[in-house]
C-alpha cells in the first residue's frame, strides 16, 4: 500500500490572507515529502474559495523545488477546460521541470458553478465524453504527429512541445464512478483514482468491484488503482468526534457548492445556520465518524488494512476539512508515526 496527499488551500472567511494559506499548504506538503509518501496531489477549481487550485501545474512546479523525492500529481484536471493540445504540452512542460515526478489525474469535473462560468451550457454528460476523447489523445501527441477529427476537437498533425521526460510520459489517472468509466481507464491503459466522498464501506467495496469487473470485461492488463478518502487521526475518542464534526460541516459546504443553488459573493459561498448543517442527517457526525477514516492510529491502520485486503494500491490521505492548521498537522502528523510504519514493516502502534 503507498500513501499520499490530497491538499489543496482552503480558504473559509474573507480574514483568511491567501499567503498564510498557501505557507500551511506548502507545509503539508513538506511534510508528506520527509515522511516518504508516494505523491502529493491537487486540483483544479476556479472563482472557488472554497478549493483554491487554479492551475495544478503551477502549484506542482512550485512544490517541485520544494520537495525532493515525492510525486507530483494533479488530482485531478478538469478535461473539458483544457483543449488536448494545451494539455499535453503543458503536462509535459511540467515533467520536463519536475524532472519527471508528475502524475496526470484527469477527470469531467464535478461542479455546475464552474461548467456555467467556464463552458456554458456544458452538462455532466457532455463533460464527461470530452475527457473520453481528450484523454487518449495526449500520449498520441506526446508521441508526435497526432491528427484528430473527433465530436469536440479538430486538428491537423500535432506534436507536443516540449515531450515529457518520462518514457512514455507521465502516467495518466482517470476519476472513475460508474462501470463505464472504470471501463474506459482499463481499456486504455490508465491507473484509476475513486472517492466513495462521505459514503462508507459499502461504496468502497462497490467501487473496487467495478474495477475488478472491468478488469475482468476488458481483459487488459490491470492498471493502479487509488482510493481517495477523507482521513484524521485522532489522539482519542474526543478527538475523534470532534473531527467528526468538523467533516460533517466541511460536506455540508461541498453539498452546497455542488447543488450550485446558494448566493456566491468574493468567491465564498452564503455561510450555513447551525440548523442548515444540523439537517444534513446523510453526513451527520454520527454517521462520518462511522464511514470516514477517522479514528485512532490503531482504527486508522484496522480500516486502511480493510482497503488493502480489498486490494487498493494507494490511500489518498484527503487533508481538506475546514480544520484549523494546526489540527490538519497534528493529524497528518500522527499517520506519518503511527499508521504509515504499520505498513512498512514495523510494528505498529
């Protein structure tokens, strides 16, 4: 099992200096390169305060003379906002500056805020087969001399400039739901990232039996596959409930972002009464703390174990939660000691 960290700055009042955000991001991030985690990944987000992620590239070329050893992946980029020439290019750009340390995560998107703004009258369904014909594109131009007559994109032969460093270039992950998707990542060769968001083990052992049942159906070899969940360790029970709580407040603003219904101004969202979040009973703490990966080190390590028996590759540890920094440290900081050694060989905690 390889370990690594989903971040991104969060920004949750207008008090908030963008600079002191970016600082504790920058922290985190060291912190999963010390500790030896596989990755660090971030998104793409636009006019959110909410998740601050522009442009993953640039934060990854940043993080890249900041750290040493871990990869570097874009977790993901929103396909239907990037025409595959600029995609490819600009991938490659950045595996050529990381020197070779970038993971490509691409996905549809997910927020109706950001398709309106950004490509108008775009649906889920229209962004998601952009990303089917965009994705298998790009190792077409990274090879070079790639023409395309498609649905969306036109154009004559093209060879990305610069190429990637990496042979082959960089690998290419696809955040897959339905069998389709799973099936599409497997058919061409991509490793595949899922989320199961505030949904418990059940939708865990659904998601991995999709992949294995797409495995199965395409017959191809089986690529990587990562899940993506929300993580704190806590030092007690306490603990443990009050980032229950925390979490339940963090999906009661994702729900609101993704219903796309509530007045935006400054790039923050109309703030929730305690009884807005109180009647969001599909993500109570009760239930978070049952179906999240919180816990104790030694509930942490019981639950990850779960996954991997299952036969996950990697754990995402997502760190995004409306948490103070100083408890997203804490935290991080007790699954780089106590939970990441229980999988390398020693004893655990």
């Amino acid at each position: 099992m390889k370990f690594s960290l989903f971040v991104h700055m969060e920004r949750l009042a207008p008090e908030q200096p963008h600079e002191l955000l970016y600082e504790q991001y920058l922290e985190l991030c060291r912190m999963a390169d010390d500790a030896g985690m596989h990755a660090i990944w971030t998104g793409e987000h636009h006019g959110m305060e909410f998740t601050i992620a522009p442009n993953p590239f640039i934060s990854i070329v940043d993080l890249a003379r900041r750290t040493r050893n871990v990869r570097l992946g874009t977790g993901t980029v929103v396909a239907p906002f990037w025409h595959p020439i600029k995609l490819a290019g600009e991938a490659a750009l950045t595996d050529l500056v990381t020197g070779g340390r970038l993971e490509l995560g691409i996905a549809r998107g997910a927020y109706a805020y950001e398709y309106e703004r950004l490509m108008p009258g775009m649906d889920a369904w229209e962004a998601g087969q952009r990303l089917r014909e965009s994705a298998p594109l790009l190792r077409e131009l990274w090879r070079g001399d790639c023409a395309h007559e498609g649905e969306f994109y036109r154009f004559p032969a093209t060879t990305s400039a610069p190429k990637p460093l990496q042979d082959g270039g960089p690998p290419i992950w696809i955040a897959a739901r339905d069998p389709n998707s799973h099936e599409f990542a497997v058919r061409n060769g991509f490793n595949v990232q899922v989320t199961p968001l505030w949904q418990g083990m059940d939708e865990i052992v659904s998601l991995m039996a999709r992949f294995d049942a797409a495995c199965a159906n395409v017959g191809a070899s089986r690529p990587r596959i990562m899940l993506l969940h929300h993580a704190y360790v806590a030092s007690d029970e306490a603990d443990a409930e009050l980032a229950a709580r925390e979490l339940s407040r963090f999906y009661a603003y994702f729900g609101a972002w993704f219903k796309n219904e509530r007045p935006v101004s400054q790039g923050l969202i109309a703030p929730l009464s305690e009884e807005e979040v109180a009647a969001n009973t599909l993500m109570s703490p009760d239930k978070l703390r049952q179906d999240l990966t919180i816990g104790t080190a030694a509930e942490v390590i019981d639950r990850i174990r779960r996954y991997e028996a299952l036969g996950y590759d990697e754990f995402a540890f997502w760190i995004d939660s409306g948490m103070s920094a100083e408890r997203k440290r804490a935290s991080l900081t007790r699954f780089i000691d106590h939970v990441m050694p229980a999988f390398n060989g020693r004893e655990q905690p």
